[in-house]
C-alpha cells in the first residue's frame, strides 16, 4: 500500500489533473483497498488538494446599461436589472414571490438561497420604481416573475434572456 501510495502522491501533479478528479482518484483508491482488497481500515497521509476560491466575474456599469437597453420588454429588463442591482443569484431571482418585495424598506427578502439560508438584500430607489410599473402592468399572482402560464420562470430562461441581451 506504501508503495502504492507513493508513486500516486508523485504522478497526479504530473498528470495536472483537477482537485476533484484527485480526490475522487484519492477515494478510489481507499474504497478499492478497503472493500474490495477486504484490507482494515486505515489513515493514509495523502495531501489533498485544495478547492480552488475563485472570485466570480463582475461586470461594469456601462456593460449593465447596456444589457438594460438591450432589454425586449420592461419584464427582461427588470430581471436584468434585479440581478444586478440587487445582487442576486438566478435561482434566487425566480424564487421570489410578489410579497418578498418590501417597496417601502427597500428590500427583498430571498428565501432558501444559496445553502438553504434566507437573507434580505437591498432594492434601489429606480428598482423599486421599475418594480412598480412591472406589477401594475404584468399583474404577477404569486412569483414576481411569471411566465404566460401564471408558473414562475425558469433558471434557465432567465439566463437565456441575460444571454440574447448580452449578444444584441
């Protein structure tokens, strides 16, 4: 198992393979000597690598503006606009409902985000006014953002209307 053990620490750097293929290469190996081998459990010192913490990307301000312009209709451009302005996640985006929006604080409250944990995160002045004209004219029911069937939007559809926007 030394040996083994060894000669697998030298060659995955060489190989330059990911983080997560090293450490499912690392598990095999263990499942393999453990219940297949039938060998006892052991503690192997195998340094394992560390996930990458990369920054996501953010865009400037003129890129926003013209992603708002870019926008179809007042509904993309609002999504678009609370994506930005608000800081939120697309997931969590489609997730919120006519009533998480608190026009007078200025805040949205975002339920079950990122880890399953609630949070609350500010609505700009012109947010909250495009908010306003969005409801008054689209009259969502339960989600803020509806499609034709009263269901709520998609992910994907909201990454698809970042998209086009994006490529006009």
């Amino acid at each position: 198992t030394e040996i083994y053990t060894l000669s697998l620490h030298d060659a995955l750097p060489i190989w330059k393979v990911s983080t997560s293929t090293h450490n499912q290469v690392i598990n095999s190996i263990k499942f393999y000597f453990e219940h297949v081998l039938g060998y006892e459990r052991k503690t192997y010192w195998i340094d394992r690598p560390r996930k990458e913490k990369k920054l996501p990307h953010i865009i400037s301000e003129e890129d926003v503006v013209r992603l708002l312009a870019a926008g179809v209709n007042l509904k993309h451009k609002c999504i678009i606009a609370m994506l930005y302005s608000s800081g939120l996640r697309r997931g969590e985006l489609v997730g919120l409902r006519v009533g998480d929006i608190d026009v007078d604080r200025r805040q949205v409250f975002v339920r079950g985000g990122r880890g399953k944990k609630d949070r609350c995160t500010v609505l700009g002045d012109s947010m909250a006014i495009a908010l306003q004209h969005y409801v008054k004219k689209y009259k969502p029911a339960y989600w803020l953002f509806e499609g034709p069937s009263k269901k709520r939007y998609s992910s994907e559809s909201v990454r698809s209307i970042v998209k086009k926007a994006r490529h006009k």
